[in-house]
C-alpha cells in the first residue's frame, strides 16, 4: 500500500483480555517503531524492529506488552492481560534505511484501543 | 525535566497572521528536530525537519533551531484554517544504536486558526 497500515481501527476489550494490534509497513521500509499516544499528550516510545529483529523495546511498560515482527514486515503488538491503564492510540510508524539521519518516520492512523 | 517540552497551549490566532509554536530540549547532544502534524483521530504527518542552527523554510513554514539556547521554533505565515491541528515537536534519542532513531515527542500544541 502507499502508507502504514493499521488494524484494527478501534479496539474496545474488557479488563483482562488479550488483544493483538497490526501494522502493515510501507514495503520495503526496514524500520518499524510502536508508538503510544495517551489522550492529549505526544507518542511514546515502545518498540523497533530493524527488519525482523527487535532491537530496543525499552519502552514496553510491562511484561504483558509483547511485540513481533517475524518476516520483517507486517508487525503484532500484543497486550496480555489488559488494564483500564492500557487505554491509549498505538501508533506504529516505519523509516526506509536505519543509520540514515532525519530521514521522515511515517506514521499509521494508529488504533484507539478502549479497555473497559 | 522532559527531555522535549512544548507549550501545551491551545493557541488561537487569526487567519492572515503568524502562528508561532515552540519546543525546548534537555540534552545537547540532540542533532535533529521534526514538526509533526496532528488533526484530531489521525496521525502525525511530517513537516519540517532541521539539524542545522538557523532557519529553514519551505512554503509558508519555517523552522528555527538555536541549539546554544537548545530551542526549536516553527513559524507559519499567512495562517489558514486548515492549520489548525496539534504540532509536535521530536528529536531522536541523543543516544544511537543499531540506527534506532526513535522519536522524543513533545507534548504537542494545539494550534486554532479563527477566521
């Protein structure tokens, strides 16, 4: 497709549930960032992946945040166990080449996930 | 102390004038900035980005960066009410690795063009 891609567009899930979040990377973009986004503040860092390896997920807040992208392309952030904390937009963005300075980061619509 | 602040605003101003938003950083050792654009339920749409001290303008933006006073500016001239979204301020992460350049965002202003 021409941009990231992003599925679902709004997730709504009961306190404890698992949910699965995609992203769909511009092809051939090697890097792939998660983002969150509460209510009235910037994105957050979670997550990169330069091809399929993961290698900064500082930014996970907890062990039941978990992300994967195993072909280097489409990625899944999954969330165990959610809590009402949990509520946010997900933005995932995707870069051409690592190592290549200011170059844009483009961004998903992102998904509105909803933890009742 | 964030390590990219912005002013939260909103910030009103009417349409034909200059909206001017800034955005303060911590570390020195940040190289490059981005303006992103927001509407309400969508993503952030990239603008300008700048890593030279000075200005540099494209269209009827412009972006300032004075890296002694360590503060980055964005100037819009002739505002239109199609401006009106928030704009974040980022910078990568002073520190790289593997060529992560993940993005410190600001907390965003929200700008309102009043016709």
């Amino acid at each position: 497709g021409a941009g990231v891609s992003q599925s679902p567009r709004y997730k709504v899930a009961k306190r404890g549930q698992d949910v699965a979040l995609r992203c769909d990377p511009i092809s051939g973009h090697v890097s792939l960032f998660w983002y969150q986004q509460a209510l009235g503040q910037g994105p957050e860092f979670l997550t990169y992946f330069q091809n399929e390896a993961q290698l900064d997920k500082s930014g996970l807040p907890s062990d039941r945040f978990f992300a994967e992208r195993p072909e280097g392309s489409v990625s899944t952030l999954k969330i165990q166990r959610t809590q009402q904390e949990d509520s946010a937009v997900y933005l995932c963005a995707s870069s051409f080449f690592p190592g290549v300075r200011n170059q844009p980061q483009h961004f998903g619509d992102g998904t509105r996930l909803s933890i009742l | 102390q964030k390590e990219v602040e912005q002013n939260s605003g909103p910030l009103s101003v009417p349409e034909g004038a200059i909206a001017s938003l800034n955005c303060t950083y911590s570390d020195r050792g940040s190289q490059s900035f981005f303006w992103y654009r927001q509407y309400s339920g969508k993503s952030p749409e990239l603008i300008m980005f700048i890593y030279s001290n000075g200005d540099k303008e494209d269209g009827r933006f412009t972006a300032q960066l004075n890296k002694a006073s360590q503060y980055v500016s964005l100037l819009i001239r002739d505002s239109q009410p199609s401006d009106s979204a928030t704009y974040l301020c980022a910078g990568p992460r002073p520190h790289y690795n593997f060529g992560n350049e993940k993005l410190t965002f600001g907390t965003g202003t929200r700008l309102t063009i009043i016709p």
